[in-house]
C-alpha cells in the first residue's frame, strides 16, 4: 500500500513541507475570489479576471525563471519561492486592516503567488527525482496527491468557519504563515545538493527559455498528455469563479456551505490517490491514461443544472467528487511518467513549461467564460464549459505513443 512504503527521511522533510502548505492553501482555497465578492463586491467578470489575469501574468513571470531554476540549487530556490510568497499574501490582512485593500492589489498578489508557485513546483519536481529512487516515484506522487485533496477537504470548511468568526481574511493570514513553515522544513533536507553542471557559459540563453516545450513537443507520449492536460485543466477551473458568483449571489448559498460544495468532494481525492499504483499494477499505465482520463471529462455538465437548496449543494458535491476521484488517480500517474521520460538536465525546465501553459490555459478560458457569463449568465457559460471538456478525450494519446523507453534513460544528464 502507498501509506506503508518507506521513502526516507529526506522524502518525509519535503512531503512535510508540502504539506503545510497544501493545508495553509486548503484554508485560503479560493479566498482571493471570496474577498472580491464579499468585500469589494466584485461582479462575474472582476471575479473572473482576478482568476485569469493574475495567474497569466505569473505566467509570463515564469518562462524568464524556468532556466535560473535550472541552473541553481533546487533547495535554496524552493526557500525563496516560499518566502516571496509570503511577502505576497501576507500585504493583503495589512491592506485590509488600514482600508486600503483594492482589486488591482488582488491582482498583483495573485501573479506573484502564480509565478512562484510554478518555480517552486519546477524546482520540487527536479528535488524529488533526486531524492526518491525511480521506482518509488509513483508512490511519492500519490504522496503528494493525496495531501493536496485532504488538505482540501478539511481547509475550507475551517476557513469558512473562520471567516465567519474572524472576518474575510483570516485564511489569508494562515495561507501565508504556511510558507513560512514550509521554508523552514526544506531547510531541515540534510545532504550537500550538487550544483547543476553547464558546459554552457551562459546557461540562461534565449534558447533555454524553450527547451522544456521543444522537449515536451517532441515527445511522443508527453505532446498528447500536455495538450489535453491543458484544456481539462483549463475548461475545469474555469468553472471555479462561475460557481462563486453562481452559488454565492444568484442562489444564496452562504460561505460555509460553498466551502463545504468544494472540501467534501475533495474525500475522494484520498481514493483515487491511493488506488494509483494498485491500478497502474493491474490494468497498466495506458489504461489509466485512456479511461480515467476520458472519466475526468464526462462529469462537468453537470454543473449545469445546480439548483437553489439541499438539491443543489448536493449536485455540486457528486460532480466534484466523480471529478476529483478521477482526476486524484490520472495526476500522479502523469506526474510520474513525466519525470521519468524527462533527462535530469531538463526537468525543472519541462516542468516550468508545463505548469506555463497549463496556467495560460486556465487563464485564457477563465476569461473567455467570464465574459460569456457577463454577456449571458453563469449557467450558461457552465453549460458551455461542459460541452467543450466532452471532446478533450480526442487528444488522449494512443498505445504506441506512451509504451515506448523512458526518455531519461537514453539521454545523458
């Protein structure tokens, strides 16, 4: 079973440290959205704007980061990552207390936290892989997996409650001490880390902002994978700030209910996490890749047809599940064959790149629908984005795409 594998001491810092801050976000989840709406009164298209703009510009932000990600010590990144986004979070409680708390604040906040997400999670990934040997990576994965839907779970149900008590950016606060914790935890990995070797005397050179998409384009299994990844991730948290607006102003769900639409669901992310490696054992990788992947599309529609009421909170929470569940087996599966098919010298990197266009997508469809739902309604852009996830299976790769030998073992570090 996952929960029993030993993975090492250095492994348990980095998963701790994941963990404190997966469950300080799980407390903040969706409170930049939740402070537009309730303090500043934000309308469909603010909302979205704050969930598409921001993380474009983080984006953008990146792709300068991915090569000095990597070309530098992975650990002393992550540090830097974790305490700029502190910074980041922890201006909002102080902009709020004095009454200068604005939306383009908001925004500003929301690119930082974007852009040093990713270059943490390039950096983490390239950590991992040395940490964990190649056949235990599947099992850290549904490590990390299954902390990221617990913490959901149990964070917003708490941080609802404790916006009702406390006001509305309590969570804030806790999201951003997080970081801080988590920085220290890294700090805790023993073991001198190697500095990356470059024959190169400038390894940040324009070519190397690109590397990561030439090799994730020209690879036969990880092209398919990355493009549909991109779109359900897209067409699915494009739904988030729809559902805000929908659930919180046209229906009058209060906070804590729309926390629990979103944390209950998140149970079963602890299914399908720990189902990960027994599955890819019986039916095999492609399998996963092909069914659960097909699975984690067919379920948005219906969002659709959420309805006011005990109804309607329930409509909500079996879609989130079915998606959850599906999607908490396919990602660590994912993960692990991409760091496997990825040479050491190009992770952080192919994960950069990953994360970039995984986060434009959301942005740009998050704005498409925001617009859509200004124009027409929340429903009807819900509908919309249901439609269009039905044909992301199309892009699913074929058996011969992703059977083949890894790419890290016929490539030199």
């Amino acid at each position: 079973m996952v929960g029993r594998r030993r993975l090492g001491r250095q492994f348990g810092w980095l998963w701790a440290s994941y963990a404190v801050s997966a469950y300080g976000s799980g407390l903040g989840f969706g409170a930049l959205p939740l402070i537009a709406v309730l303090v500043l009164h934000a309308g469909p298209a603010e909302v979205s704007a704050l969930s598409a703009v921001g993380p474009a510009v983080g984006a953008l932000i990146a792709v300068p980061l991915a090569p000095w990600v990597e070309f530098r010590r992975k650990r002393p990144v992550m540090i830097m990552m974790d305490l700029a986004r502190f910074v980041a979070m922890a201006t909002i409680p102080v902009a709020y207390a004095f009454g200068w708390l604005g939306f383009v604040q908001l925004l500003v906040v929301s690119a930082v936290v974007a852009a040093a997400k990713i270059a943490f999670n390039a950096a983490g990934g390239a950590c991992l892989k040395a940490l964990v040997r190649p056949d235990d990576l599947l099992v850290a994965n549904a490590r990390f997996e299954s902390t990221n839907w617990s913490s959901i779970a149990v964070g917003p149900p708490l941080g609802g409650a404790a916006i009702g008590l406390f006001g509305p950016v309590t969570t804030v606060v806790a999201d951003a001490l997080s970081y801080l914790l988590s920085a220290l935890g890294i700090t805790a990995i023993r073991g001198r880390e190697e500095a990356p070797r470059t024959t190169d005397k400038s390894p940040v050179r324009a070519g190397a902002l690109v590397d990561g998409w030439r090799h994730i384009m020209g690879h036969p299994g990880l092209r398919p994978l990355y493009l549909n990844q991109m779109l359900v991730a897209g067409l699915i948290m494009a739904t988030e700030p729809l559902l805000a607006v929908l659930l919180l102003r046209r229906l009058g769900f209060p906070p804590w209910q729309y926390a629990l639409a979103f944390a209950a669901p998140c149970l079963g992310g602890l299914i399908g996490s720990r189902l990960a490696r027994r599955v890819v054992a019986r039916f095999g990788r492609h399998w996963v890749f092909r069914t659960v992947g097909t699975l984690r599309a067919v379920w948005l529609i219906g969002l659709a047809f959420v309805r006011p009421g005990v109804v309607g909170l329930v409509t909500v929470i079996v879609v989130e599940l079915a998606i959850i569940i599906n999607m908490s087996l396919y990602s660590p599966v994912l993960a692990t064959y991409r760091l496997e098919h990825t040479p050491r010298h190009l992770v952080a990197r192919t994960l950069s790149a990953w994360s970039i266009g995984q986060q434009a997508s959301i942005a740009i469809l998050t704005a498409l629908a925001g617009l859509l739902a200004d124009v027409t309604s929340p429903r009807t852009a819900l509908t919309v984005a249901g439609l269009l996830i039905l044909t992301t299976p199309l892009l699913l790769p074929r058996q011969d795409q992703t059977s083949h030998e890894p790419e890290v073992c016929r490539s030199h570090s």
